[in-house]
C-alpha cells in the first residue's frame, strides 16, 4: 500500500507513471472478478484509494505553483 507522505517525495513524472500503472491493475482485477478468477476482489478498492492519494497529491502540487 502506497502512503502519502512515501508519494510526496516523488515526481510528477513517477505518479504519473505510478497512476498509469494503478488503473491498468485496477482494469485487470475487474476482468478477473467478474470471470471469478480471483479471491481478492478487495484489492479493487485498495488500489482506487491509492489512485485518489495520487491524485490527491497532484492536485496540491497544482495549486500550490497557482499561488502567487
């Protein structure tokens, strides 16, 4: 599990990567839990957290080069 403050020290360009990475997992999973092959269908939601604290982060980084 990612933790905000290990995310706040990495560039824009690693979360990009991370997220990109995070939402082809949480692609996956799906297809896997609707065709029943796998007993982990909690990791769904873990990673769509962990998609939000990216995101999160992003956003904060975004305001603050706003602010004059």
């Amino acid at each position: 599990m990612l933790k905000a403050k290990d995310l706040i020290n990495e560039s824009d360009e690693e979360l990009s990567l991370k997220l990109d990475t995070l939402q082809k997992e949480i692609y996956a999973l799906r297809g896997q839990k609707l065709d029943a092959k796998t007993q982990k269908i909690h990791l769904v939601s873990e990673k769509k957290k962990e998609v939000a604290r990216i995101l999160t982060i992003k956003r904060e980084r975004e305001l603050l080069k706003r602010e004059p």
